[in-house]
C-alpha cells in the first residue's frame, strides 16, 4: 500500500467556519491573529483509495491554519519552516510522498523545491494534474457548448505561472489562437515565441480585459489573491474554467451571466469508497487535482519529486494524465461554485448565448 501526506489550507476566511463557526463574529484579521502561532497538525486520515488494477493508498491530511495572505505577507524562511515542519508530520505517520496545496507551492518562487531539498521524502506540487485535468474540462465544456476548438480563441489568465504555462501548451495545439495574458511582458513574450516554433497562432496582453474579451475558452490559474474576472469580462456563449485557489472568477458572473458557462477546474473523481476524513468542501469521493497527484503517484509506487519548479514539461502532463486514467481518476463532470452544474443548465446558457449574439 503506498502512503502519502498532503498540505492544506484555509484559501479563504471562510474556510475556518467549518471547524471552528463562532469564528464568524469576528473581523478577519483577529481570525488571522489568532491562528499564526498555531502549529501545523494531522487533520485527518485518508482511507479506502483504491485502483481498478487492485493498488490501494492511504494519506493524511496535514493543516497549516494560514491563509494566502498570511502565507504571502510572512518572510520565506518562516513559511518554509512551516511547511516543512507540516511534511515531517506527515512522514511521521508513514507517508512516502508530501504533496502541496493552494497557496504552499507558491509561497518563495521556486514552487517547492526547496521543500524538497530539506525533506527526507520527496514533494509535488500536483500542478502536472492539475493544468492535464484543466484543458480536458474545459474543452469537454466547450463541446457541449458548441464551441469547436479548431476554430475558437483561447485565454489563459496566468500563463507564465507553472499551471497557466502548461496550460497554454496544450490549449495552443488544439485552438484557431490563443491569447497569454500575465504582468510581465518579457515572460509572456519568451512563452508566446515557444508557441509560435510549434505553429500556434499566439497574441500576447496584459491588459485583463482586453485579452479575454474575444476568448470562447478562458482558463484562469492567476496566483491573484482576489476576484479579477467580473460580469462585463465575457463574451456570450464563453467557458470559463476557474483553476485558481483563490477563485479569479467573481460569484457575481453566475449570479448575473446566465450566457456564460463558469465551471471550477481540477474537481477529480477519486476511486474506492475513499473516506477523507475530513470536510474540504467538496462532494463525497472527489479531490482537486493537485490531491489527486499525490494519489496517484502513491498508488503507482513513484515516490519521486515528480512536479517540482517554475516549469513543468508536457511530457510530465500528459505522463501523469496517463497514470489517472490507468487508476481510475477522472474529471467529475462540470461543477461550479461548489455546486454541480446540470444538463439542462448547460442548454440553458447555450440557448440564452446564441440569442444574445444574435441581437448583439
């Protein structure tokens, strides 16, 4: 039976109420206070993971009570601290591979390396199954939207992130173009030349709103710490895949976009009768991909740094792509907002699209 432990986090204030509600009376950075001097513990255990080829794991959750911004306004060495000191619990309890969640692979830049170095067992950040489950969602969305990929523009927000790059990869060979959208030019262009020797059709921006005002697929993995996506964002008929922890799409464009279909990225069907342990906020039996990676690799005895650092190579992706199907992950259908998203509603948003480009 492989072993693995994986880190998480609160990514929002909210996340908190679900243990500890009389938290909700009090302002956020009181919240915050209180939680910096408690230590990372083992917040629950993970059983019943097994393969159709017969391969069972089992895991731990390990909790580190600080949210992004906690993690992002805290001096590097003192996160590292955190975290690997989060990892030697989990090897404690017999893990044979430490996986990092939300916001704990990007704190310090170099997206878990230096983990790594300083643990006795290896690390991934689960991003390779995380950008190989965000395309696959997003283009069966655009399917059932109608949308076909030969001839749409793609958006990924994000793209000289880890995720938004490998995302970008795989979206160009499929797509009529894409557009780069991130901060810094300078990335964005060595990213879109890369593209361009393969024959992708490439445009870069960094203005928002301008990049993904023409995309029939936008993918959004910004390491952002706030809602950056709005309503008047979209073009009718859109599919919007939100990969980001912290959200990058606002509640606001499904409570006022009914043209716009909005599902979250990286939601995975786990196999077995999988008990967490534990309420993350997601349906029985299913795990955000970077989880799932962490599964999977336990389940085929690859104790090995598999995704580590800035760049992740595709042939990494489409691997690791490869081993969920073999061990029975799958996408869980299209979901978003913690809500699954029906048949019906999908023709809704497709019919409610086609009649508004029609009078636009």
């Amino acid at each position: 039976m492989g072993r693995f432990a994986f880190l998480i986090h609160p990514v929002r204030i909210s996340d908190y109420y679900r243990k500890f509600p009389a938290l909700k009376r009090l302002p956020d950075a009181w919240v915050e206070a209180m939680f910096r001097p408690v230590p990372p513990w083992v917040g629950a255990h993970i059983t019943g993971v097994q393969s159709p080829t017969g391969a069972t794991a089992e895991g731990w959750f390990v909790f580190l009570p600080w949210t992004p911004r906690m993690l992002l306004d805290t001096p590097w060495p003192a996160v590292r601290e955190r975290i690997v000191r989060a990892g030697r619990l989990g090897q404690g309890r017999g893990a044979q591979i430490f996986g990092l969640g939300a916001f704990t692979k990007i704190a310090g830049g170099d997206q878990g390396a230096s983990i790594n170095e300083r643990l006795g067992i290896p690390v991934t950040t689960g991003n390779s199954y995380t950008a190989a489950s965000a395309v696959e969602a997003s283009l069966l969305a655009a399917a059932r939207m109608g949308i076909r990929p030969a001839d749409a523009e793609a958006a990924v927000v994000g793209a000289t992130g880890s995720i938004g790059a490998a995302c970008a990869q795989l979206l160009a060979a499929q797509v009529g173009r894409i557009t780069l959208l991130a901060r810094q030019r300078p990335r964005l262009e060595e990213l879109a030349e890369r593209l361009r020797a393969r024959g992708a059709d490439v445009r870069i921006e960094t203005d928002l709103r301008a990049g993904i005002a023409l995309a029939d697929i936008v993918v959004a993995v910004s390491s952002a710490t706030e809602e950056i996506l709005q309503p008047e964002d979209f073009k009718p008929g859109a599919v919007v895949c939100d990969v980001a922890r912290p959200r990058n799409v606002s509640s606001a464009v499904y409570e006022r976009r009914d043209d716009v279909l909005v599902i979250d990225g990286g939601v995975i069907a786990v196999p077995g009768a999988v008990d967490f342990g534990l309420d993350f906020g997601f349906p029985p039996r299913h795990a955000e991909a970077c989880m799932a990676e962490t599964m999977i690799l336990a389940l085929e005895n690859r104790f090995e740094a598999f995704t580590l650092g800035r760049d992740i190579a595709v042939e990494r992706v489409e691997e690791i792509a490869a081993l969920a199907k073999k061990h029975g992950f799958s996408v869980a259908g299209f979901r978003r907002f913690e809500r699954a998203v029906p048949d019906e509603e999908i023709e809704r948003i497709r019919e409610r699209a086609a009649a508004r480009r029609m009078t636009a």
